[in-house]
C-alpha cells in the first residue's frame, strides 16, 4: 500500500514541522491544492465574521473552515484531519507561522523585456530564461546573494520554494508578472517570483500531486532570517504590510443603514456590509471583477424581494468596487449585469 505511505509522509513531515517548529500546517484538496471546503456556514459569501471570530476555529477539534486560516500547530487535530482527510498534500500557513516563502517558477515562455519591478535589468546580463535567474539577478542588485542556506523545496514542476523566518503577518503576498500587453514587470519582485506570506501558504516536503513530488533539498529544516537585501527589496515594492500606507482618499466604504428591522432587512444589510468590505480590501489580479458580479447578483435578488432597496445596494457596491480600484466603465457593466441576473434569496427562516 504505496498509497498510504505516501499520505503517512506528508502527514507526517506536517506534524513534524508544527511540533519542532511551529509551524501552523493544513491538508489540501490533492487535486487542486487548495484548503479543504470548511463548513457551509463558514462558506456562504455572507458570513459575517472573520477567521478570528469564527467560532467553528474557536472550537477545540478543529475545523477547516476559511481556507488557509484553519491551519493549526495542535498536533492532536493535525492527527485528526491525517486521520479524517486521506490527501497526501499538507502545507504550511506562512503568514501566521513567522514566515515568507519566495516561490521561484520554471514556466516556459519569453521573459518580458523588463523582468525586475523598479530595477533595470542589466545591459549585460542575459535575458533571465526563469525565475531563478531573475531572483539571482535581483540579489546581484541588491548586493547579496540567494543563499540556500534555508528551508527549501523542490517542486514537481522544477520550481523552489526558498522559506525564511520573519516577524508574522508582516509581508504581504505577490505574483512577479506583465500585465497582458506590458513588456515590464510592475508588481512582485520579478518575472516568475512570487512571494507568498500573509494568507499564503505552499505545499510542504514530503507531500506527492498528480504534477509529482516535492522534496526538500535544503539539508537545513530551519528557516533562516530574511536576508537585510531581500527585507528591503521587499520594502521598497510595497510588500510591507506594517509600513504606513498611502492612506486611500476615503476609508474603505461600510454602508451604516439599517433598512427596517425585519429579519430580512438585517440579514440583507449584513449581507451588504461584508460584500463591500470583503471587495474592497480586494487587490487587482485576485476576482475583484468576479466577486462584484456575484455579490450584485446575491443583493439583487434580495432588493428584489423587498429586502432592501436597490439603489443603496447599487451605490455600496459601487463605491466598495471603486475603493478596490476597479475602473468606473467596469462597475457600471457589472453592476447593469449582475442586476439583470438575479439569485433567489436564501432561506433564512431557521437561520440564528
Ligand atoms: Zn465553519
Ligand atoms: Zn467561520
């Protein structure tokens, strides 16, 4: 029975690392290596609580609601899921564990002209043929080296993930990539660099997909502290969650009305609130689009049923989606469809 062998080792690799290390690990789905379902309640896009008011997270035995949040250091619950769960895919929580993971890709394709966010690349390097170049490259810059003392795995794919040690929930995440049509990297660190730290997770060694197996190759199993080049390099393109912002020119929008007091009227202007502040704290590149077409789809079919007026839920929206920095064209053709679209309320009678 290869098979559970396999699931025992990542498992087991997960415990290991949480017990000795303290490091907060999940099983993932095994074919979409993603986190696991997690409670419909938790699901439902009106929830109206965040993972530290959860009180299916608060709860002893764990849970795997609100994705990456589940992840725990509990090595009783860890044997549970191993236990509940037969995937041979675990990761780590990064943000939580004090961690940031820099994910170097080997995607084919031409690299753009511009592979490094705010740096011009060298006249005499060679163009980068993949994210390890880029990354050794930007140390170069920057006047360091990659260094592989640290945590690393190797991925199926031929990738890396180099993890170090740094202050919890400091960074926040980053895909190194043109915009369609660009020829220069604007966001991330660099062409197929990704930073993966607040929220973030990557798949550990030890753990087998369909795409194969991921192995470490570090001899080392502790992180080591962010390098001074590669804290700053960071810094400097805007992964610092602790720095104080550009403060956006409104506070993020939260509709204050309570329409009515019916159960209806409550449960629609909650289902509002958490709407626009889930869209927008929302980043370009992450579904703001998507996320605004289903919440006006959700809310209209509310509105329609009298749950609460069109017109506020048109204009929250609206602001929630200008706030996440979606173009005026864009929310006006969203919204228009969306409210053509319609769901069916909920059925809310046995609801708290
Ligand atoms: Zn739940
Ligand atoms: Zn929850």
């Amino acid at each position: 029975m290869t098979t559970n062998r396999t699931v025992q080792t990542a498992a087991d690799v997960a415990l290991w690392l949480a017990v000795h290390r303290g490091w907060h690990v999940l099983p993932l789905n095994y074919g979409t290596k993603r986190p696991l379902g997690g409670c419909v309640d938790c699901r439902a896009e009106h929830t109206d609580h965040t993972p530290q008011t959860c009180p299916c997270l608060a709860r002893a035995e764990g849970a795997l609601c609100h994705g990456v949040w589940a992840a725990t250091t509990d090595p009783g619950v860890i044997a549970r899921w191993a236990q509940r769960w037969h995937t041979s895919v675990w990761a780590v929580h990064l943000g939580v564990s004090g961690l940031l993971a820099v994910d170097l890709d080997t995607r084919p394709g031409p690299p753009p002209r511009q592979p490094l966010n705010g740096l011009a690349w060298p006249a005499d390097e060679p163009p980068p043929a993949d994210g390890l170049d880029t990354y050794a490259t930007l140390a170069a810059l920057s006047g360091g080296t990659v260094g592989t003392d640290t945590f690393t795995t190797d991925t199926p794919s031929g990738g890396l993930h180099l993890v170090y040690g740094t202050e919890p929930l400091r960074w926040k995440g980053s895909h190194g990539k043109p915009r369609p049509g660009d020829d220069t990297v604007r966001t991330g660190l660099g062409w197929q660099i990704d930073i993966k730290a607040y929220g973030g997770y990557v798949v550990l060694p030890g753990s087998t997909s369909d795409a194969g197996q991921y192995r470490r190759s570090s001899t080392t199993t502790t992180p080591r502290r962010l390098d001074p080049w590669l804290v700053e390099a960071l810094a400097r393109t805007g992964h610092d969650r602790t720095a104080t912002p550009a403060p956006p020119a409104t506070a993020a929008p939260v509709p204050a009305f309570v329409h009515g007091d019916s159960r209806q009227a409550r449960f629609a202007a909650g289902a509002l609130r958490s709407a626009c502040a889930e869209l927008a704290a929302m980043e370009p590149d992450t579904g703001r689009n998507r996320k605004l077409f289903r919440s006006t789809t959700r809310l209209a079919g509310m509105a329609q049923a009298g749950w609460i007026d069109r017109d506020v839920v048109q204009a929250a929206l609206a602001d929630a989606a200008r706030h996440a920095g979606l173009p005026a064209a864009e929310i006006r053709y969203v919204l228009a469809s969306g409210f053509g679209r319609p769901l069916p309320v909920p059925d809310i009678r046995s609801a708290a």
